[in-house]
C-alpha cells in the first residue's frame, strides 16, 4: 500500500490547499480504485475539504473561527489555563478538536473522487509559521 508524507509550509493561521499534490500522489501511485486516507500529525492544526473556486470562503470561515475561539488575550477566555506555548496555542488546540485530523477519500480511475469546488486544506490555527507533515496513505 503506498503512502508518503507531506510537509506543507505555513505563514499563520489560515487554509492551505494542497489537493494538487494529493492528486499527484494517487496518480503515480497507479493504483486505479481505493481509499486516500490523508492525516495530519499535529495537535495545532486539522485538515478540511472545502470549496476551492471563491477565496472568499476561506475568509469566512478564518473570520469565524476566530470568533468562535478568540485567542486567550480575549476577556472571554481567562477561563483558559494552558498558556505557556502564547495566546493563539490553546485556541488552537480547540479548533483543531472541533474539527479532524484525518480524511478518507475515494479514488476512482486514478483520480480523487472530490466534487467541481472541492479542495483538501490544511486549516492552520496558529498565529505564526509552522512546517506540517501531512501523510498519504492509499489503500485498495
């Protein structure tokens, strides 16, 4: 079974697309029909797959994480007791718990099975630049 890991690079909090290279890799696997199982390994971070084609989107939904969990610095947060890694660590952690670490994806004729608009992100949640390995793993 193939797999292979990824080191995406990133400059704070944001989406990260990287379904190019997904792609790549399920097509040189050869492997006709199957399950791409992509998983990143990190606590501070998660994957999505979301719409690729208006970047408003991701605005959107950086905007409203960032309102759904505000760095520890907010008022509203003092409740936070893990603050040793900076104000956007915790934060971070719990947006990555709201949302996964991994996402399974079918290919079909050497290809990922994913809809017109559909990207597969890195959604990073920390303030500063980080290097994330991401994993590919295809299973018949």
């Amino acid at each position: 079974m193939p797999q292979t890991m990824l080191t995406l690079s990133t400059r704070g909090q944001g989406l990260y697309e990287f379904t190019d290279r997904a792609q790549a890799f399920v097509r040189q696997s050869g492997m006709g029909e199957g399950l791409l199982t992509v998983f990143v390994r990190h606590t501070s971070c998660s994957l999505l797959i979301q719409e690729n084609a208006d970047s408003d989107v991701k605005t959107d939904l950086n905007s409203f994480f960032r309102r759904l969990v505000p760095p520890t610095s907010d008022p509203s947060m003092r409740w936070v007791v893990h603050t040793t890694e900076g104000p956007d660590d915790m934060p971070a952690h719990i947006k990555a718990a709201l949302t996964q670490v991994s996402i399974g994806i079918p290919v079909g004729n050497s290809r990922l099975v994913l809809g017109t608009w559909q990207g597969i992100y890195l959604f990073e949640h920390r303030d500063r630049p980080h290097r994330r390995d991401v994993v590919l793993h295809l299973s018949p």
